[in-house]
C-alpha cells in the first residue's frame, strides 16, 4: 500500500527507532525529507546521516543521538501540516517549541529551513514539523 504522506513516515520511523533506542534508521529519500534530516543535524537532534543506495534504491541513513545515561537527545518529533489539513503562518506568527528550547519546520519560498531562520528572513511557509 502507498504511503499517503511520506513526511509524517520518516518521522513516525525516527520517533520509533529513537524510543527503541536503535542505533539507527533507514528512510526512503526525498528532497523534502533530506532537508528535514539536515535541519536534524544542525540543530544537534542526531548525531550525523548519509545518503545510501541499496539494490538501486536510495535510502537516507539516519544515526540517532544519545546522552551519557543513553536516554535519547530527541524527546519528541510532531507532524503539524498534513495533506488533509494544511497549516500556513506569517512570520510574525510562528510558533515557538517549548518556549524556545524546539525547533520548528518550515517550507518556505527559499527553502526548508527553521522557524527562527524563517522569522530573521521575514518569510512565512507551511509549518512541515515541530521538534524538540
């Protein structure tokens, strides 16, 4: 059956393997959800990711991250805009995670890229995920 938002996949994959403590996870690969695992990265959710064929397929290999006492830097991952139920915002409204402490993502005219990056722009998008 395909997989009728593939955003929300990746995400529920993470979340998972993150809660189960895997080392890491495999997801299939698109631009979007490259962006996604790169603003992962920068912002210190994961420890690193790499782009891999298999069969000649390609799959996005994300290493999860982990503190000292092995309870994982990722809390939580939240999908906001679905297919069914987009949700746009201005800059001036972009929601802050956890008073500051999250991230969110946002699809903008110049790119994927943060909330607070989006708010320093002055560009509004569709909010894709919150995380923290």
């Amino acid at each position: 059956m395909a997989v009728s938002d593939p955003v929300a996949d990746m995400l529920t994959k993470v979340r998972n393997a993150n809660m189960a403590k895997h080392e890491k996870v495999d997801v299939s690969t698109s631009k979007m959800k490259l962006q996604i695992v790169k603003i992962l990265k920068n912002e210190g959710y994961i420890k690193n990711f790499k782009k891999v064929t298999k069969d000649g397929i390609s799959y996005i290999r994300v290493f999860l991250k982990y503190d000292d006492n092995q309870s994982p830097v990722l809390h939580g991952i939240q999908r906001i805009s679905t297919p069914g139920r987009r949700v746009y915002t201005g800059y001036r409204g972009m929601p802050r995670v956890y008073n500051g402490h999250g991230v969110v993502v946002v699809s903008t005219s110049s790119g994927v890229i943060t909330g607070k990056k989006a708010t320093e722009n002055k560009v509004g998008g569709e909010l894709i995920c919150s995380i923290w």
